[in-house]
C-alpha cells in the first residue's frame, strides 16, 4: 500500500479504536504514555498458514491477535491496558476486508478494556502477519514468573487442554465429531477465551505462572525448567471439554490420542503453581471468577515434568508441523 493508503486506511479504521490521549489520534510519530508504576508488557505475532488458517473470518483473526497476548497479560496476574499492532496485509488479500479486521478490535477492545495506541502497518507479498505489544497494569504486589515454583506447591490449570488442537484437526483434517462439537472446538482454535476473570487469583495466589501456548505438557517444563524443579502431572486429571472427551473416546489407541491433547497447544489457559495452604481460597476466589480450574498434579525436587507414560513436547498444533 502507498504512503496516502496508508494513512487514509488508518484515519479511517484504527485512529477511531486510539481512545485514549496517549494514542495522539494515530497521528504522529509515538504514542506518549503516564506511566505510573509497574507496567506488565508482552508481545506475540500471529502469522498466516502458521497460527490460522487462511480463510478464516478476518474479525477472528484480528481478535485472536488480541486475546494470545492478553492471556498473556493475565497469566501475570495482570489486566491489559493498552496496545500496539503491527500489521503486514498480503498484496493479495482485499483490501476491502481491513473494515472487517478492524471491527474485530473494537469488539475486543470492548470486551476485554484495551486500547489501541500506535503501530505501523505496510503491505508484503507474503502472508498476512500481525504483532501485538500489549500493555498491563498488575492487579496485586506478585507479578508470577515461570521461575516461581517450589517444591510441594501444586499445578493447576484452567479450563480444558486439547481444544485448540482439535478446532485445528476441524479446519485442516475434519472431524467425525457431532455438529455442536465441532464448532465448539473452532471457535476455542479461532478466539481463544483469556481468564481475565482469574486474573487478580494469580497475582495474589501464583508462585509461578504462564499461559499455555504450546502444549500443556511442553509449558510445564518451561515453569520445571525455569524453577529448577520437577512437576509431576496426573494426564487422567488434566479437564477436557465435552468435545475433547468425545474425541478421545473415538480414538483406538487413547494414550497416543490423550498426547496429542496434552502437547497440542492454543488452549491459552493459565498454567500456574501455589502453595497448597492456598487451596482453599484460590477455590473459593475461582467459584467466584465462574472460572473452571482444576488441580492437575504437584511440583517435587527434581528436573523437567512426569505425565506418567505420556511424552513431553512435541508441539503438534501449529499448521504444516
């Protein structure tokens, strides 16, 4: 796109989601930003033909841009604020459909309390790709890190594992799942659903905590690794949907099948660790978010992450991998 599309499609779709002053209305070189305290910052791309699937809904993609990072954003006990984006529009792609891009912003902007600040956008002969540098503001003292995890503190998670992964195998492969099934298991892969609810249970109760991107199994070493510990996982406690259970049903040989689950990745529920003193008020705080979680397993002394005889890794819900 030229310099005078450019601007006009930014006048015209992203100056009106730049609400806040800091923004300066899309129309200079930086947003200037009050920062006032700690700030939580996070950022993650979204490319075409990697992380969705080419025709999928343009407002999806937008808004999934959005919520990756503001799962983010909660995993640290944290609430988003505010945001940039970069967008790279295929040459190929209408440029009719920016309306559409744009419309799924302002509705998540809505839902979820962040405004737009700046960014840049530019055409590419290659694959639609959008980044997004999210903004937070902490909700209690602790801000988790995956380093946090101590020996005898539990695991939990939210939600249910396996999702993304099957939304994916719905677009690509099919599913010989029941109609309500498959669109249940799309619509978690297109908009994953950030816990903002649990946001403020993680930064008053998490000694360690992240979102789960890349399998389950896969982000538990990551907290193992960082914490110098060992998590231990019950695979049979880890929650899956209705769906997800229909699914595993169906399979012939279920453990490979509950692998594939627990190593798939784009739940972007929250993985976190706490002390088991705590158990009662991170139950009682979650009943109150209407936030499903469950206690999946314990952290001991040791290196890396036992699910019993399930792998560990392999990071099979990305397109093409």
């Amino acid at each position: 796109m030229s310099d005078g599309d450019e601007f006009a499609l930014i006048a015209k779709h992203f100056a009106p989601l730049a609400r806040d002053p800091a923004a300066r209305g899309l129309i200079d070189d930086a947003a200037l930003l009050n920062m006032q305290g700690a700030a939580v910052i996070t950022a993650d791309a979204i490319v075409e033909g990697v992380h969705f699937v080419p025709d999928d809904p343009i407002e999806t993609i937008a808004q999934k841009a959005l919520r990756v990072n503001i799962s983010d954003i909660v995993a640290k006990g944290a609430a988003s604020a505010h945001y940039l984006l970069t967008l790279q529009w295929p040459k190929n792609r209408p440029s009719t459909e920016i309306a559409g891009f744009a419309a799924g912003l302002a509705r998540d902007q809505e839902t979820f309390g962040c405004t737009l600040l700046g960014g840049d956008t530019t055409s590419t002969p290659g694959p639609l790709a959008v980044s997004v540098t999210m903004f937070g503001r902490p909700l209690g003292v602790s801000t988790p890190s995956r380093a946090g995890a101590n020996v005898g503190d539990d695991v939990w998670v939210t939600g249910a594992i396996g999702d993304g992964l099957l939304g994916l195998k719905a677009l690509t492969e099919g599913l010989a799942l029941a109609a309500p099934h498959v669109a249940h298991v799309v619509a978690r892969y297109r908009t994953p659903t950030p816990r903002v609810a649990l946001a403020a249970t993680v930064a008053a109760f998490a000694s360690a905590s992240m979102d789960v991107s890349d399998g389950l199994l896969g982000d538990a070493m990551k907290i193992a690794t960082a914490s110098a510990v060992r998590i231990v996982i019950d695979p049979y406690r880890v929650p899956l949907s209705d769906a997800g259970a229909a699914w595993l049903d169906a399979q012939p040989n279920r453990a490979v099948a509950r692998g594939a689950l627990l190593n798939g990745g784009d739940d972007y529920e929250i993985l976190f660790t706490a002390a088991p003193s705590k158990r009662a008020r991170i139950l009682e705080a979650t009943d109150d978010a209407g936030v499903p979680l469950t206690r999946i397993g314990s952290v001991v002394a040791g290196q890396g992450v036992d699910a019993g005889d399930l792998p560990v890794g392999g990071h099979v819900h990305r397109l093409g991998a």
